[in-house]
C-alpha cells in the first residue's frame, strides 16, 4: 500500500474530491427547485443517461455493492437501470424487488441528494477493496447526516469483490428474464454443459468495435494481433491447459469469425455493442451482452488474455464472480 492509497482512502483525503464531483458534475444535472422526496432514506442506484458508470460488469458491481450496504444498514434500495436499456427486460429480481419507475423518483435538490462515486481501479496505488471501503464511510456520514432526502448513487463501486459475497447478493437481487433464459439455454444445446471459457478485450484496435477514442491498429498490424492471439489459443489448448469446448468471447466480431474455424472453439452469435457507447435501446442490441455474461458464469473455468494494448477486462472476472467459478489472467 503506497502513501498516496493511505492518505487518499484511510485517511479520507479523497472525500474532498468526492465532494467536488457531486458539486460540479452531478448536481447541476438536477433541478434546484422542487419538493421534498416522498422516500425519505431510500438509497436508488442510478443509470439514467445521466452519466456512464462503465460496461455492465461495472454496473452490475455497483448495484451489488449498494444492495449490500442498504441491507447492512437498514436503508430502503432501490435501482433506476434505465439507461441505455431496462435492466429487467433481462435480469428480473429474484429475493427482492430492487425495481424503481423513473416517474417515482424526485429529481430535485430539494429532495434529492445525488452523489458521484467512480472507481479509480487501483490508479492511485490503493486496493480495489480499500477504496470501496472508503466510498461506503463516506456514503454512510452523508446520509446519516440527513436522512430526510432521495439518495441517487451514480457509481461502480466495489465493494462486492469478493467471489462468495458477490454471488450470494447477485442470486438474492437477479435471475434472468424467459427471454435470456432461453436464448443461454439456446447456446448451451450447442456447446454442451461443460466448458471453459477465453475472453479477449480489443477495444477499438481491431476497428469494429466502438468504445471512446481508443486507436484502431493498421490492418497489417490488425492482421498479426489476430494470429497471435489465436495462436496463444492454440498454445494452451495443446498443453491442455484449456481442453473440450472452449467458448471464447470477445468485443470485436472480426475476431470471433476468425477463432470460431477452430473446431473446439464456439462463439456466440450475434455484434457486441458497449453499453456506454450506444444510444441504442432494442433489445436485441444488448441481448449479446448478457447472454455472454450468464455463459461466461457457468463455464468451468475462465480465463482472460491479455497482449500488448488489448485491455484488462473485468468483465469476465464478474461473470466468474456470479456462480464463484476460477478465474485466471494470462498476460503473453
């Protein structure tokens, strides 16, 4: 733990920086004027459109997190997914209804406190865990401080990161629509029940996945990140480190036609969009997303890879998180 993390989160240093944050980036967004909430103390995770939290194992962190700390301290929980889909059109509650109609919420400073809590993921030397602690004592002071308002939380906190406490509060709060269930169930007729799962993150450097400014490499250069890839791919699958089915998952689709001639290799049909990227609300456009994220959960063991500026994913991680499956990071 460096002197930066300590000062930052155990101190409390980085309150201020929360503080600035809610100030100048989230409460401008909200009416000054209006009444007083009608759910005083009900703590709301928030995707609105507002501001993006991240990809959906992100968001998903954040609902849990807040889910837990609600429950710890007596607080009402609610979600509003809304944006840029209905969360419920694919996961629905399971033990309790964390469900919220945006009509039902108040959207003034008057009733209203909205906060802005984004991970920093280990950028100023702390651990994932000891800033999550943080944001939770810093959330627990400002609420218990006045509890007469709305509390709109816009984070991807992480408090959850843990395998055995992230699945038991993710069953508590989710299962899967009929319309997911049926489409994983779809995929699984075709990959069998046992398998293992890779997982790759391009990013914009394969050209056919939008996601920010990130760069997109020359095709010649494209051309040799795919090969090298698959043939980490192959490396591991004749070492049998990875043997069976293997269902890999990834964000460009130029890739997964490539991988997918690999007869262990199966790949889920259909573009994956980023859910920060798209105004897209169909629900076929975000389907993709979850179906890879509920295959990902059940596969006997995932593994992401990782070379040159491909990125470090969470995504898979979270899915293993779900039903505390191993996960493993090869960087080649």
């Amino acid at each position: 733990m460096g002197l930066k993390a300590k000062l930052l989160y155990d101190l409390g240093l980085i309150r201020l920086r929360y503080h600035m944050k809610q100030k100048k980036l989230i409460e401008p967004l909200y009416e000054k004027e209006g009444t007083l909430s009608k759910n005083p103390a009900m703590v709301v995770y928030m995707l609105d459109g507002r501001w993006a939290m991240g990809g959906l194992g992100d968001c998903l962190h954040g609902i849990i997190s807040l889910y837990i700390f609600c429950k710890k301290n007596g607080f009402k929980f609610k979600a509003n997914f809304c944006h840029p889909f209905m969360l419920y059109d694919y996961l629905e509650p399971n033990e309790y209804d964390w469900r919220i109609q945006p009509k039902d919420l108040n959207y003034s400073l008057v009733g209203t406190e909205p906060f802005l809590l984004p991970c920093s993921f280990r950028k100023n030397g702390g651990t994932v865990s000891q800033e999550a602690n943080c944001m939770y004592r810093y959330l627990l002071h400002k609420i218990k401080c006045n509890s007469n308002k709305e509390y709109h939380i816009y984070t991807n906190m992480h408090y959850a990161y843990d395998a055995d406490i992230y699945s038991k509060y993710f069953h508590q709060l989710f299962k899967p629509t009929k319309a997911l269930a049926d489409a994983v169930l779809k995929n699984k007729k075709r990959i069998g029940d046992k398998y293992i799962s890779v997982t790759l993150r391009f990013q914009n450097l394969l050209g056919d996945f939008f996601e920010g400014n990130y760069p997109t490499l020359p095709e010649q250069k494209q051309k040799q990140l795919i090969s090298k890839v698959i043939g980490k791919i192959q490396e591991l699958h004749e070492q049998k480190l990875i043997s069976g089915k293997v269902l890999v998952t990834s964000d460009s689709r130029k890739f997964l036609d490539v991988v997918d001639k690999l007869d262990y290799v199966y790949t889920i049909p259909g573009k994956v969009v980023h859910m920060s990227y798209t105004e897209d609300m169909h629900f076929e456009t975000h389907l993709k997303s979850f179906v890879d994220l509920m295959m990902l959960a059940d596969a006997e063991k995932l593994y992401l890879l990782v070379t040159g500026d491909m990125y470090h994913s969470g995504f898979a991680e979270s899915a293993s998180f779900i039903n505390n499956r191993p996960y493993k990071v090869i960087n080649f």
